[in-house]
C-alpha cells in the first residue's frame, strides 16, 4: 500500500518535517558526548561512568526498532512520531532536574526507547508519502538530518551547555522536540495503517518471506559497520598521523561532513534514475578502495582530507537508494521491514566500534585499510544478489 502526496499538496512540507524530526531527535540522542565532562564534575562521577549515558539510551533504541515499526504499521505514522518527539521531549526536561547519575540514566533508558518510535516511522513513511520515481531524493534528505544533528544541532548544544551548563541544555532539546510534535500533529499527512486485524507472528512471517531480505540486512550491516569504524577513529587518526590539535582537526571534519551532505544529494539523484542495488554495490567497493589508500598510504594532508570527505561522499551516496529500495520490498509491512534496518542500523554500530578497536589495538592505524576494504567488499558482496529482478511473490 502506498499513500501518495509528492505531486499533490503538501510534498515539501513533508519533506521538511521528516528531515527535522531526524534533525532533532538524534540530537537530542546524541547531544550527551559533549556534555559528559560537565556532567560528571556536577552529579559527581568519573568520565567513565558518565560515558555510560550513551549506552542507556543507544541500546533500547536499537532493540526496540523492530517493534517500533510493528506498531508504526498498526497504529499510523502520525501518532508514533508525535508520541516519540513528546516522550523525548518531556524526559529531556526530567533530565535537566535529574538529582543523581541513577536518575538520569534511568531517564535516558526510556528516552532511547521512544526515541526508537520516530526515525523508523520516519522512514516509513517516506515510501508511503513519496512516489517510486522521487523516493531516492526523499530518502536523501531523511538522512541529511543525520548530517545536520552532527555538524548543528550537537554542536549547538554544546556551545549551550558550555554557556549555560547542560542542564540548560536538556531544556532547550525539550522546548524544540515539543514544538517539532505539536508541528508534526498540525501539519504531517496522515497515512491509514497498513496492516489491520493481522497478528504480529503473520506479520513477521510476510516479511521474513521477502526474497533477499538477510541480503539487504547482511549489506546495510556491513555498510553501516564501515561507517561508523571510519566516523569513530578518523579524527584520532588524523591528529597523530598529522600531529594536529583537536581544534586543529574541526576544519578536516568539517570538509569530510560536507562530504557526506553532497554524497546523500548525489545517491537520491542517482537512486531515482538507475538501479538501486547497482549504486550501493559501486559506491561501497568504491568506499573499501579509498579506505584503502586513506589509512594504508599515509598520503600528504590535503591528499588525506580529500580521500577522508570522497570516502565520506561515496558511503553517503549508497543510502538513499538503498534504503528506497527496501520500502518496495513489503510496501504492506513497511514498517516492519525498516523496524528490521533499525535493527541492523544499531547492531553495525557495535560491530564497527569494536571492529576499530580490535584493529587499533593489533595493528594500528595501517589495519584500518584492510578492515575498510573487508567491510566494503563485504557489503557490496551481500547486495550483489539484489541486482536480480525479485522473484513474484
């Protein structure tokens, strides 16, 4: 079932909606590393301890993806993201009055489950609003606020908990999630459930019965492995292999997140004019080579920041189509497909963090070229079978 509004009223306002909520809701998620310093000199605890806040929220996010998309399926779109922007939103603010560490990593436990509702009904909605011939570009755009939360919304954040302390800072992610749900209940279309008086074990046994569907889990694994690897160890890398100072370096992250803005421009263009499974195919062998030549090479400065933001473009420019993609694979049980990439989002998070640090800590930095070239190689490999038409179902 799809719900079509792009070439009736109200397409770009949909699509300015969804890029905010994604905006705003990672922010909100993600905004606790700046502030773990102030944090734990105010409630008391060591930097460890407090970098634990990050854990309370990220692993209920992931497992509760999948049900998420259950319920985005059942109940509507609308009222999930409302739901999740509220929910976030009111915790933010019981984060600011938080006594204690065991308080406010309580509360952040539950934010991260809510938090969990909006980005997969998000994407959802996404194939239902938008036409098979713009859902590349559409796609391109929910992740862009990936990219604004990371090179705006975080830092603003931080520059307000340096200012006013991160208490204050809670409280103003609390104002602006409020103010994005009462905007998403005005004026966000509302999309008629998709499924209706079917259990959820018939659910899941449609969508386990989609042709490929562990290929196209396996692959946005593996992408969103090398991803992360890379997003994760690049600054430290560049800091030692060039001796720079940690402010030294904010004008190469800059360039590189440029990089991943006009790579998520490139793939929706690209994605609504050739084969979906082809562009993610090419971009991630292409992603594992330019790893390969950015850590293994030791190349000069300004050879390394282009190699880090083209690296940076061609992972990029693999999501959009790849992720329009998937919303044809069960356009009934939509939900419950990218419930399922959620899951997978969460799990390649883990996997590329502990996948750096194990190649960090055997082989140093010169491994991360073959872990990049590994991961790419791999992604590209369980997509391959993607390129064939889907068998009738």
């Amino acid at each position: 079932m799809t719900f079509s509004l792009d070439r009736r009223a109200g397409g770009a306002l949909a699509q300015a909606l969804i890029t905010a909520c994604v905006t705003v809701i990672v922010t909100s998620i993600t905004m606790i590393g700046p502030l773990l310093v102030d944090v734990s000199r105010d409630l008391g605890i060591s930097l460890a301890q407090a970098g634990l806040l990050a854990a309370a929220a990220g692993v209920p996010q992931a497992l509760g993806s999948p049900f998420s998309g259950l319920l985005s399926d059942r109940l509507g779109r609308r009222p999930m993201i409302v739901l999740s922007l509220g929910g976030v939103g009111l915790l933010a603010f019981a984060a600011a009055l938080a006594p204690g560490f065991a308080a406010l990593a309580a509360i952040r436990f539950v934010s991260g489950a809510l938090g969990s509702l909006a980005p997969t009904s998000l994407m959802a909605a996404v194939g239902d609003l938008f036409p098979a011939e713009r859902r590349a570009r559409a796609m391109g755009w929910f992740n862009m606020g990936f990219s604004f939360a990371a090179i705006g919304g975080v830092p603003m954040m931080a520059a307000i908990g340096g200012a006013l302390g991160w208490r204050a800072a809670f409280v103003v992610a609390g104002v602006l999630l409020l103010l994005l749900a009462l905007a998403v209940r005005l004026w966000f279309p509302r999309i008629p459930p998709m499924v209706v008086g079917t259990s959820v074990l018939a659910t899941y046994r449609a969508v386990w019965g989609v042709p490929r569907l562990l290929n196209l889990l396996g692959a946005n694994l593996m992408e969103r492995s090398l991803f992360i690897m890379v997003t994760i160890y690049l600054p430290a890398f560049v800091m030692l292999s060039y001796h720079m100072s940690a402010v030294a370096v904010a004008p190469v992250l800059a360039v590189v997140a440029i990089g991943t803005i006009a790579g998520n421009v490139l793939g929706g263009w690209l994605g609504d004019r050739f084969p979906k499974p082809a562009i993610f195919v090419v971009a991630q062998l292409v992603a594992g080579v330019l790893g390969v030549l950015l850590f293994g090479v030791a190349p000069a400065l300004p050879v390394a920041v282009a190699l880090a933001a083209s690296l940076a473009l061609a992972n990029a420019a693999s999501r959009p189509a790849f992720l329009a993609y998937g919303s044809d694979l069960a356009p009934g049980q939509r939900g419950a497909v990218f419930g399922l990439i959620g899951l997978t989002n969460q799990s390649g998070l883990v996997i590329g963090s502990a996948v750096g640090a194990a190649v960090l800590g055997s082989g140093g930095y010169r491994g991360f070229a073959y872990a990049a070239l590994c991961q790419g190689v791999l992604a590209a490999g369980l997509a391959l079978p993607l390129l064939r038409p889907p068998r009738a179902r």
